[in-house]
C-alpha cells in the first residue's frame, strides 16, 4: 500500500507521511505530470494493518489531511470538502437495513461518501434535541468511517483502484480508525478511567457516548473495562456496549447488579462498588448515570492502574 513520505525524485506527486507507520503501506502513488488528488495524502494500505496501528495513523491524518490540533473537533464535512471527497445524505434500503454507508469511486479520480444516519430499526422512542444530537454523531462517525476506506484505494486510469477486497477485517479497522480521529488517543489517555471522562470526551469531541466510551477503554491498550447500559421503561437495563475482554473481571454481573440498585431515576447520580478482576486484586468501580439519555456507563480500571 502506500506508504506516505517525501519524494526526493522529484516527481510532482507524492504522499505526506511516513511509510512505516502502518502495517501493508506501500511506497506512494506515482503520475509524472499528473495532479494528485488530495484524498491520496495518507498512506495506501495493500493490508489491513493490526488495529492498535489506527492511533498513530489518526494522528498523522488529523495533522495532514484535515490541518487540526489534537483538541479540535473534526469538521466531516470540511473534510470531505478539503479531500475532494463528494457528500451525500440519502435514505438507503439495503436487504436488511444495515447498510448505512457507502464510498462510491467517481470519474477523475474521485469519490462520492453517501450516508443514511437514521437508525435502521426507526427512532423508536427519541425526539426533539437528544434526536438531533444522536442522528449528527451517528453522521460524524459514518462520514469518518467512509474516509478510512480511502486508504485502500489508489488512483487508477480514470476511477480509483481498489488496493484490497472488503472484509470483515478491515470494517474493524476502520472502525477504530474513524474513532480514533475523532477523539485523539493522547487526549483520552489523559483522562481518568472513569465515567466522568468519557462524559467529557463525549461534549469535547462532538461524539456519542458509545465512541467515547469506545475511544477511553482503546486509549488504555484495551485494559480497562466498561459497560455502557440502557435502562429500559420495563424489565432489567440492557448491553448497549462492552469491550471484549469484560469477562476479565469474575462476576461482574454482581457488581453492576449493586451499582444499579444505588442508583436513582431521577437526575444524573454517581456509584461505586469494588470489582473482582479473575487476575489481581479488586479494584473500584464507577457507574454514572444519565437520566435523560436513559444511559448508565460503568467503568472499571485495571489493577495496576487504579
């Protein structure tokens, strides 16, 4: 794939970056006397590089691609608009309805991002201003997503040329890519294991809970442990999120059990238990919950970091 770095030959189309930092780069893309389309400036990926890759990539693409800080917020659509990428909101009736995104290759070397941010399963219960805020993240991170795919694509004669074949893998990396951009590991990695912390990455970075959350628990190598739960109007809160590893700890069912009873419905309250790890010692576990979004986030660090 391509890799991203200077081009001392002097050809009028090189990549800005550096080639090892991914995994499956290649050298960059060259077209003596061709125009280089902005979307080529990153890395050109021939494999799906191993996902803790997508932190040092976010970094490099939130400075050469998009021209931000490490605090900034992305701009999805300005970064389309800087990438030459064109943007479309429509609604999409793939079989199923999961499909929501979609990253078009066009003439010239371009491409057009068509998203459908509405869940495919309906709104069912939301509306007014916590409606808008979850359909504008559900958007961010689409778009975001879509731009990931770019990486493995190169230009062709006309249209770009896919590098590798979709699959599972590289849906998983771009995840954790387009996450990675818009909320900076080194920002996350900051911050306290705690729900409070994901509460701020969430207002920070323009992001739902469920990427924040996604974004702490990543930052920390994956050690911590985390539970996003939605408290339903009948019957016990479900799963809305949890990383892989939440079996780490040994009945952690019994401990969020106790979170929740000290948990009141009223307004945003606060809880902590102790959580038994399956190796080491217990350490403290903090549930936050949010009324109005009918969320509680439990998190729980490891126990060399608590």
């Amino acid at each position: 794939m391509h890799g991203a770095g200077h081009d001392p030959s002097g050809s009028s189309y090189f990549c800005v970056g550096h080639a090892s930092t991914a995994q499956g780069a290649h050298q960059a893309w060259r077209a003596p006397g061709a125009e280089a389309p902005a979307w080529i400036c990153g890395p050109r990926l021939t494999a799906v590089p191993e996902i803790h890759a997508a932190e040092e990539l976010a970094a490099q693409l939130r400075s050469t691609w998009l021209g931000l800080d490490e605090n900034d917020p992305v701009d999805p659509v300005d970064a389309c608009e800087r990438l030459g990428v064109a943007l479309a909101e429509r609604p999409r009736k793939a079989p199923g309805g999961q499909l929501q995104g979609s990253l078009m290759p066009l003439s010239s070397n371009s491409f057009e991002i068509e998203v459908d941010a509405n869940p495919h399963d309906g709104w069912v219960t939301l509306e007014g201003q916590l409606r808008d805020e979850v359909l504008r993240h559900r958007f961010r991170f689409l778009v975001m997503h879509e731009l990931a795919h770019t990486l493995f694509y190169e230009p062709g004669e006309q249209r770009p040329k896919r590098l590798l074949h979709a699959s599972a893998e590289q849906e998983a990396f771009c995840d954790r890519l387009a996450g990675a951009m818009l909320v900076p590991p080194d920002v996350a990695r900051r911050k306290p294991i705690h729900p409070s912390s994901i509460l701020e990455l969430h207002r920070q970075f323009d992001v739902s809970i469920e990427v924040a959350a996604r974004s702490l628990v990543s930052a920390y190598g994956d050690a911590p442990l985390c539970w996003l739960l939605l408290r339903n109007p009948e019957g016990s809160p479900s799963i809305q999120w949890r990383p892989p590893r939440a079996m780490a700890a040994r009945r952690p069912w019994a401990t969020l059990e106790e979170l929740l009873g000290q948990l009141g419905s009223s307004k945003d309250q606060t809880a902590s238990s102790q959580m038994h790890w399956r190796r080491g010692g217990p350490t403290t576990a903090h549930a936050l919950l949010l009324s109005e979004r009918r969320q509680i986030v439990v998190t729980a660090a490891p126990p060399s970091t608590d």
